[in-house]
C-alpha cells in the first residue's frame, strides 16, 4: 500500500475544506440542515452571494493550511539541525545547516509539469536538498541506491539500465571510470543507501549526461524525441555545474528524511572534491 506523505495531507485538508464550506452552504439553503441550520443562519442573498461567501471561506481555509504546512516544513528542518533562512508571507523559507562542515541548503521550487501555456497548464512543488562544490566541474553524473534514474523520462521508450556502471552499493550513470570509484567512498555509498526514496544524487550537469545517455541507448524513436524532451528533462533535473544535488516530488515534511539528504548531497560532494584534487595531483 502507498503511504502518504505529510505533504499530500495538508493538500487532502485544502480539498476537504474546500468541499466542506461548499456542502454547508448548499444543505443549509436547500433546507436540508434543519434543523442545525437554516437558511436565515447565513447572510446570504442569491447564488452570487453564496459563491462569493463560500470562495472566501475557501481561500481563507487554504491560507489557514499553507502556514500550517510552512510551520511544519521549518520545524522539520530544525529538527534536522537546518535553520529558517529567507521566505515571505507566501513562500517557504530555505532552511540552511552544515555537515561535517559544508553548507547544506534544503529548498523548494515550483516548476511547471503539464500543459502548453495556451490551453492552461499545471504546476508542481519539489524539494532540491544540495551543497555547493568548492570549485564547478565539468565531471556531471548521477548516483542511485541500485536502479536507473527515470526523472524526466516518463514519455520516452528508454531503458537506462545497460548504462549503469556499479560502484560498490550503488549505481552511477555518466561517470563508468576511475573517478566515480574515488568520488564514491563507503561514507558516500551508506549515505545514499540510507537516505529515504532518493531517486538520485546529481553531481554537476547532469542533465547533459542524461540526455546523453538517452541518445546513446535509446536510439531510432527515443533519439527523436530526445530534442523535444530536453527542455522539460533540464527543468526537472536538479543540475549545475558548482553543486551536488537531490530532490524529491513533494515538500520533504520529515526530519530524518531531510537529514539523511543532506547528508548524501554533503558525503557525495565531499568524495568529489578529494577525487578533482587526487585527479589534479596526478
């Protein structure tokens, strides 16, 4: 059975209350409240009165919810040992930290994820936990706990599993040599594996090795259409070359889950600027 997230909750309530108000106000003018209530009970004159009362119990309700959820979303994150930093009356602060001595950032981002634009489109709000490496690089991969990462191929008739290169415990796309396996140390491997339904971790721009590597086991079809995927692939991927980065679908509610991110982001960013200065040593 799914579990639902604390996120998709407080999303739950706002649908609630909204159809809450509206069922009140409909059963108490039809008479069918008595008798609990009666229409006399609401100043309410016409249905253009009843849509206005009820849109503003409505909204009022859902601004009542989104304070609840950025209240919990800023106490996760210090249970996490990550402080409120930033934010305004209708968005969340970023929540900022450290990990063995690295700045770790949590934030969240809306990105649209349907629609054209013209006939209206439909938006979705992801949490991006991510350090920043002490210099960019141009070395971009992804780490996964085991499978391939699918973030941005929903469309598209790809298998990336023939492209991954094992590294210990986990999987890398992008990176098949001697780097990912000095980048990747057992802190790194027992962070990613711990860390809860992490999709991946993304070590600089590794959009381009996704697309890349869509081209290149794809082929025919998918190659195609690579071109008309690549914007929305780069939206929904978490990649720069200065930053090592994770996200999930959804505000991250739960303190462990927020902690055992930014503890991967910090152990793979860690292993990443030992192997640039073991490599630049060489």
């Amino acid at each position: 059975m799914a579990v639902i997230r604390k996120h998709n909750l407080y999303r739950l309530a706002t649908l609630a209350w909204g159809l809450v108000v509206f069922a009140v106000i409909v059963l108490t003018l039809s008479g069918n409240a008595r008798p609990f209530l009666t229409p006399d009970a609401l100043p309410i004159d016409g249905p253009f009165q009843m849509v206005g009362v009820a849109v503003v119990l409505v909204v009022a309700g859902a601004l009542v919810i989104d304070r609840l959820e950025r209240r919990a979303w800023t106490a996760a994150g210090e249970r996490a040992g990550l402080s409120p930093r930033g934010g305004g009356l209708r968005s969340r602060p970023d929540l900022v930290g450290t990990v063995d001595g690295r700045e770790v950032r949590a934030r969240t981002v809306k990105r649209k994820t349907g629609g054209d634009g013209e006939s209206g489109s439909s938006t979705t709000t992801f949490t991006v936990v991510e350090t920043a490496l002490a210099e960019p690089t141009d070395r971009g991969f992804i780490v996964t706990a085991g499978g391939a990462p699918t973030a941005g191929t929903e469309d598209l008739p790809v298998d990336l599993a023939d492209r991954l290169t094992t590294v210990g415990d986990v999987a890398v796309l992008g990176e098949p040599g001697e780097f990912a396996r000095e980048a990747l140390t057992p802190r790194a491997q027992n962070a990613i594996a711990a860390a809860d339904s992490l999709e991946g971790v993304h070590v600089g721009e590794s959009a381009d090795v996704f697309l890349e590597a869509i081209e290149a086991s794809g082929g025919g079809l998918a190659g195609s259409m690579v071109g008309l995927m690549e914007t929305k692939i780069k939206e929904r991927m978490p990649s720069d070359a200065g930053s090592v980065a994770t996200e999930r679908k959804g505000v991250v509610l739960d303190a462990e889950d927020l902690a055992a991110r930014a503890e991967a982001v910090a152990a793979v960013a860690d292993g990443v600027e030992a192997a640039l200065a073991a490599e630049s040593d060489r």
